[in-house]
C-alpha cells in the first residue's frame, strides 16, 4: 500500500533528522509537503526516481547544500518550493529542462552565482533573499512564454540595469527588485544612454506592483509608469531619481507610494489629492521636495500614513490636515514650515504616531487639542520653537509610550495630570525652560524606562517616588536647581538602573551607601554639586560601572579601596574634592581605566608602582579611531591621568607615563553654578 502512496503531507509535523532516500523508492507520488518542520541535511539524489512528482514543498526547514542537478528527471513537476532554508550552490541549469515548471520559489537560502535560464514554462518565480550576482537574464523575457505573472529578485547582489525584454512580459503582475545594486533608469537604459526609448509595456499595461528600492536606479520618473492604471503599489524608494513627481499621478489608482530617499526636487503635485478613495500610503521623505504642502492631499479619506519628513516645504501646516480621519502616521520633520500646530490635529482620532521635528515653528504653543488624540503612540515634537505650557490635556494620553518635547522654550511647571499616561514608556523634555518641582505623580508611570528632563529649571525636592519606577534604564535630571536636597536612599531600588545623571543640580549630603545595590548602574554622573561625606565602600558592588564620575563636590575621607572591584571601570572622576589619605594600590585590578581625574584633592603618599597595570590609561579606543562624532572627540581630548595639585611624594611612574597623551597642568578654578534664571546651554552633540 505504501508503494502506491501518491501523496505525502506532513507539513507542521514536528520532523527532525534528514529527508530518508527511501522516499525515492515511492515513485507513484505525486505530492510531497515537508514544510514547517526542522529537518536537516541534503537533498537525496534518489528523490530524482519519483518521475511522477507534480509538487513538492520543502519550505521552512534547515535542509543545506546544493539542489541536486538529478531534478532534471522530474519532468512533472508543476511547483517547487524550498524557501526559508540553508540551501546553497548555484541553481542548477537543469530546472530550465522541466517543461511543465510553473512555480519556482527558492527564496531566503544562501544560493550563489547568476542568475540562470529558466523554462519557457515558469510563471511565478521568487529568488529573493539569496547572494546571486551578475546581471537579470534577457532571457527572462521569454519565461512562462510571456505570460509571467510574478517575479521576485530582490535583496540580492544584482547588477545591471532593468532588460528592456521585460518589455514582453505583458501579463506581468508583480515585480520585486529591492535592495540590488541595479543601476539605469527605469525604463531599462543605462545612464549613460543620450537618447532613451519609451517605457516598455510592462510599465504600462497590467503591472499592479512595482517594488524597486534600495538600488542605484536614476533619471525621471516616467509620466506614463506613475500614471498607469493598473499599477496599485509603486515603491522607488532609496534610489538616485532626479527631477519632479509627474502630475500624472493624479490619473493612476494607486494605493502606495513610496519615493522616499532620492532626489527628486519641485512641489508637492496638487493632483495626488484626486486619489481621494485610494491612497493609503503617500511616503516622499528625505528628498527636496519644496513649496507647500497640498491642502487637497488631506481630502483624502483613505489615506492612513504621510511622511514627508527632510524635505524644504515651507507655508503654513494646512488646517484641513483634520479632514484625513483615517491618519494613523504622520511624519513631517525636518522642514521649513512657519506656523503652529494646527488645532485641527485634534481630529485625527485614529492617529498613532506624530513626528514634527526639527521644524521653524515660530512663537507657537503646543494646541490642547492633542490632548483628544486617544489612540497616539508616539508624540515627536522635538528641536521647535515651541513655548507656552505643557497642556494638562496631555493625561488624556493614556495609549503613548514614548513622549518627546525635547529642545524647545517650553516653560511652567509639569503637570500632575501626565500621571494619566499610564503606558508612558520614554519621556524626553529636556533642553527647556520648566521651572517648579517635579511632580511626585510621576512615580506612578510603572513603565517608565527613560526619565531625561536635563538642563531645565526645576526646583525642590527629588522626588522619593521615582524610586518606585522599577522599570527605570536612564534617570537623567542635570543641570536644574534641586537646592539644598540629597539623592533620596530609596533610589537603590532602581535595581535596573543604567544610567543616573544629577551633575549640575546643586545636590548636597551624602552619596547613598544604597547605591551598591544598583547592580546594573554602568554611569553614576553628580559632578558640580555640594556633595558631602565619603565615597561609599559600597560602590565595589557597581561591577558593571563603566564611569563614575563625582568631581567639583566637598567629598572627604579616602578613596575606598573597594574602588578596585569595578572591574569594568573605564573613567574616575574625583577632582576639586577635599580626599585625602593615598591613592589604593586595589585599583591596580581597574585595567580597563582609560580617564583618571584626582587633582585639586589632599592627596598623600605615593603613585603605587602596582599601578603599571594600568596600560589602558589615556588610551583611544578603537572604535573612535578616525572618527570626530563628539563622543569620539571627547575621548580623544581629555585622554589623560590627571594626579596633580595633591601631595603626593615621587614622580609619576614611567611606565604610567608612557601610557598617558597629556598629563593635566595646573587646572583651572572651577566654574560656578549657573543662576536658575539663565539655565546653561547644553554642549555639543546633546
């Protein structure tokens, strides 16, 4: 009974091991379907005996090595498809042979090579997601005897430009070349050409999807491909196209374009807002694009995602952008516009995500009306000119996880009400003028895992809520006016930790010993304040600590041995305290220290010799090498030991020395607190 079995399905069925050659001794199947399952090994040549095979499904398993050149036997095979595997090699030429052949789907494998000659029989074909080179065949004109109905190149190493053949694909449906390195305008010519022909028919007739990013593809877009009534989705994105999008938009049914990430230059086609029915994605950011945006582009009642963001449009926001109801994105940042948020906004009651970045907004307020968008996510506004208060209608807000207002003349205090963002994951609003204490209602936000209000103007008490934020990675609140307040000792419950920022706040009292039990705390920031006591013995347990840094503070006693357990150590700053006693000769085990700051202290004794393990310090990391990002330059410029102005009794050791790019002279007086009406600007990079 099992001789004459002639289908076999096990799809999703858990199988492990290989494919057993005994499966060809089965020559009456007719359908195998091993999809879905983990089985391992190669292809066995003895499947080639199941002459009678129509379809065999292998998809979604761990099967390595070539297609065996033996498949040339299976002259009935309809469908073949092996995606998602480790197959590897070249495609053999022999599926070429297979005469009946009409799907072919071999994507997300490691297949090697070009490209081959494929049956006149084949009208679906996917090769995507492998590592095949060289050119596109001319020949796949003729694949499927021009009846092709879908072809799939992309996220390959293809080269080339588009084979004008395509042209006789006139029953083309879909057409994906994403992510290659395909070059020519679109119609297939190479750029050098000085006089190209008109687009090929494929571009005109029955193409429904045309997916194309991610190449070196340039020239115009052709009036006639964006225009084509057929065409639905056109996606030409990251590319070097040139010139205007073609008003004969206005005349397709598209429902998606994208021709983000190119070059195309003039205004926004007034003519898009005729797809009022269609237009579900209109993506045309980091081009420059210029005028105003289109009115009539927001009358379109299916539109659900807008970017135009990195443009030079300018004009006023349109009211009517309340008319697209059906908005769940929009991204217009890094432009020129010139007038406020308009209140219309509030309409948008599907919205999801809103980035206005970078804009020139000028002397405009954040409208209250954002406070009805229920449904947002993502609330960018970012790097404007924004003042006036942060609305109270912002507790309304109770689906956003990331909140960012950072770098804008916002003022006032912060509202309680922000307690009703319960979902609040990211909360951005440094570089601002609030003033006030910060609200003890923030502590409720459980999902809280950025806190970042720096260089702002808020006064009272550190909160000893925030210390029920069990959730929290960065706490960053430098640079404000938190007078004659200590760092709370309920602050060590932050068990998850990374980062705590407090420079610059005018803290007083005493480092926590609760500190050692933030664990995962790699940054400890509280230079510039009125710091008193000892650092605590307790610091030894920050073994993931990459930097501490407590200089310009009025720190007594020694430093602590225990300072030598912080294996990971890569900057101490202790400068312009009051420490005395000798420098630990434990901090020989900090062998990735690269930033050493001790001046200005009371320093006794000796540099101990042990420290010559120190090889690191004043050091560049590799990753900065030839860079001049700011954290780079940093890291360059002040790569030094800096051990003066103490009493400390022999030289520097040589080979200390010999590690160091500059040991610090005389440093100067330190600079004094900011007055809370001015608050400082924030340097480079921030």
């Amino acid at each position: 009974v099992v001789d004459e079995c002639t289908h076999l399905e096990l799809e999703d069925s858990k199988l492990t091991g290989t494919i057993p050659t005994e499966l060809g001794e089965l020559d009456h199947l007719v359908e195998i379907n091993l999809s879905y399952n983990q089985l391992e090994g190669t292809l066995p040549t003895e499947l080639a005996n199941l002459v009678n095979l129509h379809t065999f499904f292998m998809g979604d398993n761990r099967l390595t090595g070539p297609i065996p050149e033996e498949v040339s036997a299976w002259v009935a095979l309809t469908q073949l498809e092996a995606y998602n595997n480790d197959l590897t090699g070249s495609l053999p030429s022999q599926l070429s042979t297979l005469p009946k052949l009409k799907y072919l789907r071999v994507s997300g494998n490691m297949f090697t090579g070009e490209v081959p000659e494929l049956g006149a029989s084949i009208i679906n074909l996917d090769l995507s997601d492998n590592a095949f080179t060289g050119s596109i065949p001319t020949q796949i004109g003729e694949m499927g005897g021009g009846k092709a109905k879908a072809i799939d190149l992309s996220h390959n190493f293809l080269t080339g430009v588009l084979p004008s053949e395509l042209g006789a694909q006139t029953r083309l449906v879909f057409l994906y070349v994403d992510y290659n390195e395909l070059e020519g305008t679109l119609t297939g010519v190479p750029p050098d050409c000085d006089d190209p022909p008109p687009p090929s028919a494929w571009l005109l007739t029955s193409l429904k999807e045309l997916s194309a990013e991610g190449n070196s593809l340039s020239g115009a877009i052709p009036e006639e491909l964006v225009g084509a009534s057929a065409l639905r989705l056109l996606n030409l994105a990251r590319n070097d196209l040139k010139g205007p999008i073609p008003t004969t938009v206005g005349e397709s049914s598209l429902e998606w374009l994208d021709v983000s990430g190119n070059e195309l230059t003039a205004c926004v086609p007034t003519e898009l807002g005729a797809l009022t029915h269609t237009l579900t994605r209109l993506l045309l950011s980091s081009n420059s694009l210029s005028c105003s945006l289109p009115a009539a582009l927001f009358q379109d009642a299916s539109l659900h995602a807008l970017s135009a963001a990195d443009n030079v449009l300018t004009g006023a926001l349109p009211s009517e952008m309340g008319l697209a109801t059906a908005l769940t994105f929009i991204s217009l940042s890094l432009n020129d516009f010139e007038s406020s948020l308009p209140t219309e906004v509030g309409n948008l009651k599907a919205l999801e995500k809103l980035f206005m970045d970078s804009l020139t907004l000028t002397s405009s307020s954040i409208p209250s009306e954002v406070g009805q968008l229920t449904a947002l996510r993502v609330l960018s506004l970012r790097y404007n000119n924004l003042e006036g208060t942060l609305p109270t209608e912002f507790g309304a807000l109770t689906a956003v996880v990331s909140l960012e207002i950072d770098h804008n003349s916002l003022s006032g205090s912060l509202p309680t009400t922000l307690a009703g963002m319960r979902d609040l994951v990211d909360f951005f609003w440094h570089v601002n003028v609030f003033e006030g204490p910060l609200p003890s209602e923030l502590g409720v936000l459980s999902n809280l895992q950025a806190l970042v209000g720096a260089y702002n103007s808020h006064t009272g008490q550190l909160p000893v809520e925030l210390a029920s934020l069990s959730e929290l990675v960065e706490l960053n609140l430098g640079v404000n006016y938190f007078l004659e307040t200590s760092i709370p000792t309920e602050f060590g419950a932050l068990t998850n930790l990374h980062d705590l920022y407090l420079n610059h706040t005018a803290l007083c009292g005493a480092i926590p010993t609760e500190m050692g039990e933030m664990e995962e705390l790699l940054t400890f920031r509280a230079m510039n304040n009125g710091l008193t006591g000892s650092i605590p013995t307790e610091v030894g347990k920050l073994t993931a600590m990459l930097d501490f840094e407590v200089r310009l503070n009025k720190l007594e006693g020694t430093l602590p041995t225990e300072i030598g357990d912080m294996h990971n150590l890569m900057t101490l700053l202790v400068d312009r305290n009051d420490l005395e006693g000798t420098l630990p000769t434990e901090m020989a085990a900090n062998t990735r220290l690269r930033r050493l700051y001790t001046y200005y202290n009371h320093l006794t004794g000796t540099i101990p010799s042990e420290w010559d393990s120190l090889t690191r310090l004043g050091s560049v990391p590799d990753d900065c090498r030839d860079q001049r990002d700011y954290e780079c330059h940093i890291t360059v410029s002040q790569a030094y030991v800096a051990v003066l102005r103490n009493r400390l009794q022999n030289p520097i050791p040589e080979t200390v020395l010999q590690q160091c790019t500059v040991v610090i002279p005389d440093p100067p007086a330190p600079p004094p607190l900011p007055p809370p009406s001015s608050p400082p600007s924030p340097p480079p990079g921030q």
